[in-house]
C-alpha cells in the first residue's frame, strides 16, 4: 500500500463504533498517529469518552451526543440518530458551500449496514454509480494483495452494479497503489 496516500489525509473517525467502542478505536488512532506523522484525525464520539485525547498532536475532537449502536436497524441510524457519532463522522466528508471538506475519508467500526445507508444518504453517489461498496484487501499467492469490492449483503447486483463496483475497485487501485491500469476481475 501506498502509505504517502495515508500520510497527507485527514481522516474522520467514529470513535464510538463497533463491538468495543473507545477501548479499541482510541488506542487505534494513537497508534496511526504515531505511525503517520503527516496525518491528522478528526475523532468523533461522546464528550466524555474523547476527553483522554485532548491535546492529542494532529487530531480534532467533534462531539456526538448518540451512538449508533451494533444492533440498531439501519431506519433508527438515519431517522432517529441524527446526532450519532457515525453520521457526523461521514457528515466531515461532505463538502460544504466552498466546496471542502473537512475530511478526505472516514473511518468506523460500527454497525456496516448503517454506515453504508448514512453514507449513502449524506454523501450521495457519484453520477453513474447506483450504489456503494465495501473494499478490503485479501492475501493473494504472489505475497501481495488483492483488493476485492462489494463484500457487503448485495445479494441483487445487476450486471451494471458488476461493472460499477470493477470502474470503482479499479479507480481505488490506481489511487492507493499507482497503478495505471489494475487489472479486474469477477469472484462469483
């Protein structure tokens, strides 16, 4: 991976998410701070349960009075949790009227099904992409990596969908790695 892509971004992250919450994601960020000095974070989560990073180098603490929790259906995230730490974490990625944002991607650990649904409410969809999908890499025989798209609950993807998610995986590739022309290829 190209770690310079990395180190000039500004991540917001829902320090609130996943099974374990601040116990896991704080020690996390201190960490990819420490590893990433061009970096800076925007954590995300309860007033309370961010105050151990005060002074933290490089990070900007925005405060979150809910949380979406790892069981809550994906209409209580985007309907009733308005002020959870998940939805104003992806809200930094979002530009605003001058068109920035105060964050480049966002990061969590939570409940995927509501991220997925509040990103796709607060950010939209480029023209020409119909839905999100989720990225990770996985081990290949070459000691390398291979980075494989819509590993989410997409059990309906049309043909269209196929090719959006290759276009996506292949600009996201070419992105991290430099790669001018990734090759792609379909899991079934």
């Amino acid at each position: 991976m190209n770690i310079a892509v990395l180190e000039r971004v500004t991540l917001a992250v829902d320090c609130m998410g996943g099974d374990h919450g601040p116990s896991v994601t704080l020690p996390a960020c201190r960490a990819f701070l420490d590893a990433h000095p061009e970096a800076h974070l925007i954590l995300v989560g309860k007033a309370e349960a961010l105050t151990a990073t005060l002074g933290w180098p490089r990070c900007t603490v925005v405060t979150a009075s809910e949380v979406v929790e790892m069981d809550d259906p994906v209409e209580v995230a985007l309907r009733r949790k308005k002020d959870s730490s998940l939805r104003i974490a992806v809200s930094q990625v979002k530009a605003g009227e001058d068109g920035r944002s105060a964050a480049q991607a966002c990061v969590s650990a939570g409940n995927t099904g509501a991220l997925m649904a509040v990103s796709r409410y607060v950010l939209k969809t480029l023209e020409g992409i119909d839905r999100p999908a989720i990225a990770s890499v996985m081990p290949n025989e070459r000691d390398g990596y291979t980075t494989v798209l819509d590993l989410g609950a997409n059990v309906d993807c049309s043909a269209d969908h196929l090719l959006q998610f290759a276009v996506m995986g292949s600009a996201l590739v070419a992105a991290v790695e430099g790669k001018d022309n990734p090759s792609v290829g379909l899991l079934n």
